[in-house]
C-alpha cells in the first residue's frame, strides 16, 4: 500500500481507477486490448511494489533539485490522461 504523500498515488487518484475500471467493464476482450489506458495506470499495473516506490524515490529527487513550476509540471505529465472528444 502507497502512503498518502507517495507523488504516484497522488497522481492516480480514485477518478481515474474508476473511470478505468467502468471502461473495463463494459467491454469486450478484444475491444481491452485496444483501449486506452493511463501510462501511470499501465506502469503500476506492470510493476512491483518495490519499482513503484522507486519511481516516487526518484520523484521526490527531481523535486529537491527542481523549481516549483517545473516540479508541478511534472505531476501534471503524470495525471496524463486521454482527453476528452469534443
């Protein structure tokens, strides 16, 4: 389990496993494999424990060694999510 201040967490918030889950649940196995998904989404998926808290880890290193702009800009790269037709 990620503790509330993990950056990874914070970016995957409960909208967005749920707006994946109701997807993945209304279609067809085929129709899955061609879906989208959120690459933080897809990386948690495929990684252990241990890689996800490297990764925030690392996270925590750019932000001690980054502006405050930039720093957001990154969690921001991370909550990336498909965007919505217009």
């Amino acid at each position: 389990m990620l503790s509330e201040d993990n950056y990874i967490k914070k970016a995957l918030t409960d909208d967005i496993l749920k707006r994946v889950e109701s997807e993945i649940c209304k279609l067809s196995l085929n129709e899955l494999r061609h879906m989208y998904y959120p690459p933080l989404f897809l990386f948690v998926s495929r990684n252990d424990l241990s890689t996800i808290t490297a990764l925030n880890e690392d996270i925590l290193l750019v932000k001690e060694n980054s502006s405050k702009k930039s720093f957001n800009n990154l969690i921001d790269f991370l909550k990336a999510h498909k965007k919505k037709k217009e």
